[in-house]
C-alpha cells in the first residue's frame, strides 16, 4: 500500500489545527501545510469552501479527498497506531472523549481565548466571555475529576483523546483560565510534553 | 460472546437520546430504558453524576460500564453492522459528519427548538434565537448543498451519520426552522422515515 499524501489547510494559532500538526508529528507522517488565515477570510473563498462547505481549519487533504473537522482527522490518521486503543469499548471512550471536547469544552475555552488573544477583542464580548468562563471551568473540573483516579484519558495510556483535550487546555491561560486550582490537569500537561515528538503549537512542522 | 446488557437514561423529547433509541430499534438490540427529566435536573442528582460526571443525557450503560455521549454511543452500537462503512476513509467521513453535527448543527438547531418549544421560553431567549437561526440555516445550508449530489451523508448509503443528523433536522421546525427551502433534505428526510425498523421521536421503545 502507497503512503497516502497529506496535505494540512491549517491557521496555526488554531488549538484545532495544532491537534492535527502535534499528531502527524508524533506519528512520523509527512505533509505539505497550506496556511489558511481565517483573519483574512481564507477560508470562506469560493476556492476553499469547494474543498470544505463549512469553510473551517483544519481541512485535512489525503490525496485528492477532503476530510474537515479536526477530530476527524486525528482519528483517520491514528487508526492502527498505539494513540488508538484496540478494544471496542475504550475506541468508544476516545471518541466520547473527543465529542465532550467539541461539545463542552472547545465552544467555551477555546472561543475565549479566540476573542481575548488572537482578535484582542475582550471588551467587546465581555458579557459573552462571562457566559463562556463558567462552563470552561465546568468543562475542567469534569477533566480533573476524570484525571484524579487516572492519568490519561482512556484506558491509562496516552491516545488521541488526550491529544483533543490537551490542544485548547494547555493554552486556555490565554483566554484568562486559571490551571492553577487544577493539579490534575497540571500533571497531565506535563506528561503529554514528556512524549516522544511532541511539538509546541507554535513550532513550525 | 455474551450479548451485552444495555440500558439508556433518556430523556424522551431530547434528539440526541431519540438517536440512540433509532439505532437501537434499526439493529433490534433489546434495552432497558431509564427516563431521565431533565427539567426536574434528574441528569445533575449525585447519583446520576457517579454515572457521568458530565451531567448530560443520553447515556448508554453497558453492562457496569457507562459511555456518554450520544455520538460515541451511536459509534459503540454499530460497530460491526452496515450502518457503519467498512472503508477507512468513509469511516473517517462519518466521523467528520458526526462532529459537524454536536459543533455547528445541534448547538444551534436543537437549542432553539428547546428554548422554543419545550422550555416554552422564546421570549425571553429572542437575542440569541435571532443568532443561533442564522448559524442553524449555514448548518442546513451545509447539508443541503452535500445531498444535492448524494442521497445519503457517506457512501452512498444510509449510515449513523444519517441518524446523527436526522435527529434534530427532522423537528427543526420545532424551533422555528423553515425547511420547504431544502428539497433534499426534504427528500433525505422520506428516505430515513422509510428505513427498517424505523421509529418515531414520540414512540416508545
């Protein structure tokens, strides 16, 4: 079987396209990056919403075939490697975990941290930011209580939920969460930074 | 292999629960059902907390093991069956459709409709309704333009991202969504209502 070729549209402060940069990274896969400044409106061009309708980063490309949302995209590229667990009910688990982080986590942590840092726009949304905060937190303390008993999300060993989850959660300071009152999550941080290949969401690929 | 034992805690009006109880009636999987009222935060009770930290329903035990999350859940149930594609790339697909679902539709769909007509609240909801319907038609938007080619979400053929997303378009009305606009989703609509073992959002399993 030929190595498919991957191609990454990717905005790199983006904690979803850094999911996707930090798993081809620790899996040793090769890739063009193509990058997309949502800024500037790049992704809603008449050429880039041909390839995704929903004109979002990340869009992962195999070939010629176009693959959008970011956990999508972990779960394509890990399948069959250790970041997936082999049991049917933990594979379940990561994508429960991958779901909650989509659903409850990112629309709340990772929007904040959109408006605070990268449009600098944090008086502008104040109220909205209020909202966001609490169920960020809420979002965290259902990861600390998960982590207090384990020390990965699935199945005691590394895999790409921890990968989804650690995407926003290690820059959520940016957005004004504070980790502090979270050792589990601390720990967590420091052990995802421990592995093999890692890369910082600002390292170029 | 011993057949696992199933039960769902659901709360009967919620799309994301009427999911599971469809998959679970189109592979004939035999459950016990748990109603969970959520308007009486039966789903925040210490008890259902032990179950999912998270406080939402659906949730789905199996056996003594519980999986939240309404995707991960339809994901766990098919597993094996054809209503999951055999191809990687496809699998991926239905994925992507299913984290299309929980980001861009359901937060905007499925909450209008229960601000509109369960919490029979919509005035006091009248700021954010105006947003969450223009975010709801971009998602219906999404849909419609991906079906005016295919009959169904991936492959070719009826998947759980078909279930996945037919869950809160089909009482998208419920919120005040205009659907005449869409013929094919109009036309995806009829082909998931004729499907084996169909069943209806208000049938009891």
């Amino acid at each position: 079987m030929t190595t498919p070729k991957y191609k990454l549209y990717s905005f790199h402060p983006s904690g979803n396209c850094y999911k996707l940069r930090l798993v081809l990274s620790q899996l040793a896969l090769p890739y063009e990056l193509v990058v997309v400044d949502i800024l500037d409106q790049e992704s809603r061009t008449a050429a880039f919403l041909a390839m995704n309708p929903n004109g979002r980063v990340p869009l992962l490309q195999v070939n010629d075939r176009y693959l959008p949302e970011s956990n999508a995209g972990l779960w394509y590229l890990a399948q069959g490697s250790n970041l997936i667990p082999s049991d049917s009910f933990e594979r379940a688990q990561v994508l429960e975990w991958l779901f909650f982080e989509q659903y409850s986590h990112e629309p709340n942590i990772a929007t904040v941290r959109y408006w605070v840092s990268i449009l600098n726009a944090e008086s502008d949304y104040a109220d909205d930011i209020i909202e966001k905060r609490i169920k960020g937190y809420a979002a965290l303390d259902v990861m600390e209580t998960h982590l207090s008993s384990q020390p990965y999300f699935v199945g005691q060993r590394y895999s790409i939920a921890d990968i989804a989850l650690y995407g926003y959660t290690h820059v959520a300071h940016e957005g004004g969460f504070d980790l502090s009152p979270y050792p589990h999550i601390t720990r967590w941080i420091r052990a995802i930074e421990a592995q093999p290949n890692y890369l910082t969401i600002k390292a170029e690929p």
